[in-house]
C-alpha cells in the first residue's frame, strides 16, 4: 500500500511498484522512478544486487540498525531530498538480519550509512512495513501533502 503511494511521489513517479531492488528517484532524461520491496535472504545476495545497481547508478544504502542514526520524520524527509538533488540516483534500504549487520555489506563502503527507526526491537515483517510508511510520509512532506501533521 505505502509503496504504490510513495512511487507516485517520486519524481516521474507512475505509482507502480515491483518486487526488485530499493527507492529510485532523481531527475531528468531517463530517468526512472520507483519503489521495490525485494526480500534477500543473505547479506551477500543484496551485496551482490547492489553492486549490480552500481555498475548503472549512483547509490547508497540504507542498512536499518538498532545503532544508527535516528531521524524523525522531517529531518528523514530533509535528507531524503537532499540525497535525491544530489543526483543519487538509488536508494536502498535494508532490513538486517536478527544478529545485526556483518562486514561485508556495511562497514566497507563509504557509500552506506546506518538509519534506525528506534531503541525498540521489532519483528523483521513490521520494520518494512515503519520505513514504507517513514518514505511515504517523506515524500508527502516534500510535496507539501496534508498526510503529515508535524508539530506540537
């Protein structure tokens, strides 16, 4: 639901959304836009689809961490946008696995950094589901959308 939402947001966005790799905005000729919620069942098979992605784009990602930085929903939007006019063309955002990241997809990279949603620990299933709605929510930010109602 929040991420045929969200793919309308994007820039060139067509509200579609499919099962492969991460957020995919930016601008311009050929560019694409669109939101997938592709499940891997290792770290190193989303290292590997990742490396496939650069091979094409400019990325980052996202891994999704108990010891990242937290962002509420405007500071998300803030850097969510600026990662977008910055030309990044994808973004993958990455549920870890229970034991926490490893090194191979996330301390090597200059181009990763670590989000948490929390202090609290949740289900695996419900962390997709907080950060779809956290993008969603980004996006109608940006555009001004009446869906977030921020401030005291």
């Amino acid at each position: 639901m929040y991420l045929e939402r969200a793919a309308a947001l994007l820039p060139g966005g067509s509200g579609k959304s499919g099962p492969r790799a991460g957020l995919q905005g930016g601008s311009g000729a050929g560019a694409r836009a669109g939101i997938e919620a592709p499940v891997f069942r290792t770290e190193e098979a989303l290292g590997k689809a990742v490396e496939r992605e650069r091979a094409r784009t400019a990325s980052l990602v996202v891994l999704l961490d108990e010891h990242g930085k937290q962002m509420d929903s405007e500071a998300f939007a803030v850097w969510l946008k600026r990662e977008m006019d910055s030309g990044r063309q994808l973004i993958v955002l990455a549920v870890g696995p229970a034991e926490g990241w490893g090194k191979t997809i996330g301390d090597q990279r200059s181009d990763t950094m670590r989000l948490s949603l929390g202090p609290m620990t949740m289900a695996h299933e419900l962390a997709r589901v907080v950060i779809c709605e956290q993008l969603y929510r980004a996006l109608t930010i940006l555009k001004g959308h009446p869906y977030h109602r921020g401030g005291p």
